[in-house]
C-alpha cells in the first residue's frame, strides 16, 4: 500500500489533524531556530560592545597621559617617530647638498690651477660657473630641511667660490687683452685673491660644513 492510498484512507477529521500537527511542528521548528539566532547575535552583539567598551577606555587613558604632560611634550613612541622623521628628512637635504658643494670646490680647483698655468680653460670656466649655479639651486630648494648653521656655512661657502670664480675671470680676460696688457703686479694681486678666497675662506668654510653635517647626522645612527 503507498502513501497515496493510505491519506485516502484516513477520515477527513484525522487529516485536518495531522496537518494541523505538522504546521505546528513548522512553526516550533522556525521559532526555535529564530530564537537560537537572536541568541547568538545578542551574544555577538555583547562581545562587540565589551571590545568597543575597551577601546573607548583606552582612548580615554591615552587623552588623559596627553593632557597631564606639558604642552609640546610627546609620548615617547610618538617622540621617537618623529625624531626619526626629522632625521631622515634632514639627511636627504644633506645628501642632495654636499655632493653639489663639494662639485664646485673641485671644479673651482681646476679652473684656477688651469688660468694660472696659462692653458686653455674656457670650457672649464663655464663647468665652474654650472657648479655654482647647480650648488645655490640645491642650496635653495633644500633651505627648508636644513639646520640654520649648516644653511649658513654652505651659503657663505657658494658665495666665496662665486667671488674666486670672478677674480679667475678676471685674470684671464686680462690675460687675452693685447693692447692693454695687464702688469704683473696687477695679476699677481688677482693670483693672490683666488688663492685667498678658494684655497684659505672657502676650504675652511668646507671643512666646517663638512663636520657640522657629519655631527649633525652619524651621532644618530
């Protein structure tokens, strides 16, 4: 006998009946299964609002350590991170500046050793004066990350290697003159000057630049 025959066998009384029990038994099944859910998202709901709880206490102890410490001071991760910041960025100006400097203090260095010599040093003076340029555009454009002394003695520094550039100029054209023949005591004050400016200010200035960077950067390392 199947399925079919045995429902047409039961009385219509105890088909309501079953019908009855089994929708009933549905909607036991669904409202538990409801209830189990809501329990569990309660539950969840408990566990995300005690970590927010947490969080809001941690906040508050971080605001109230700021506020009791005196204005300007930070805590001493937040201190360390920007140290390191400020190192790293004054660094890489460094790292831009002195190769720029130093390219003029040696190109210089040719350019008089090749006008004094009498030898042919057009196209060296023009490298000398693109160092000089190249230097105060450097110079410029990193000004901002620089410490006040290093701005100061790379500046001055540029300044005196221009000054020994022109002088050089100087005593060549006046060497190229014909009718007006400079004396020679007249290049031997030119000669002086160079000297004076590129291998006595300007050496000095490098060597002073060259040790305020070197304390100003490997005492963090």
């Amino acid at each position: 006998m199947d399925a079919g025959q045995l429902w047409t066998m039961l009385p219509p009384h105890h088909l309501s009946l079953l019908m009855a029990a089994g929708a009933s038994l549905l909607a036991l099944g669904t409202i538990l299964a409801l209830l189990i859910t809501r329990r569990r998202d309660k539950h969840q709901i408990r566990i995300l609002k005690q970590r927010i709880d947490s969080l809001w206490r941690e906040i508050d102890d971080v605001r109230v350590v700021d506020f009791n410490q005196p204005l300007g001071v930070k805590a001493p991760d937040q201190l360390s991170a920007l140290e390191q910041e400020r190192y790293r960025t004054e660094k890489a100006a460094y790292d831009t500046i002195w190769p720029k400097v130093w390219q003029l203090h040696d190109r210089l260095g040719v350019f008089l050793r090749a006008v004094e010599a009498g030898e042919a040093a057009n196209e060296l003076r023009l490298e000398a004066r693109q160092a000089a340029i190249e230097a105060r555009n450097h110079l410029n454009q990193n000004r901002p990350f620089c410490s006040e002394t290093v701005e100061n003695l790379a500046s001055r520094l540029i300044d005196t290697e221009i000054k020994a550039h022109l002088a050089a100029c100087q005593h060549l054209d006046q060497k190229k003159e014909v009718t007006n023949a400079p004396s020679t005591h007249d290049q031997r004050v030119l000669q002086d000057k160079c000297h004076t400016l590129h291998d006595g200010e300007a050496r000095e200035l490098l060597n002073q630049l060259a040790s305020t960077i070197r304390h100003r950067t490997l005492r963090n390392i």
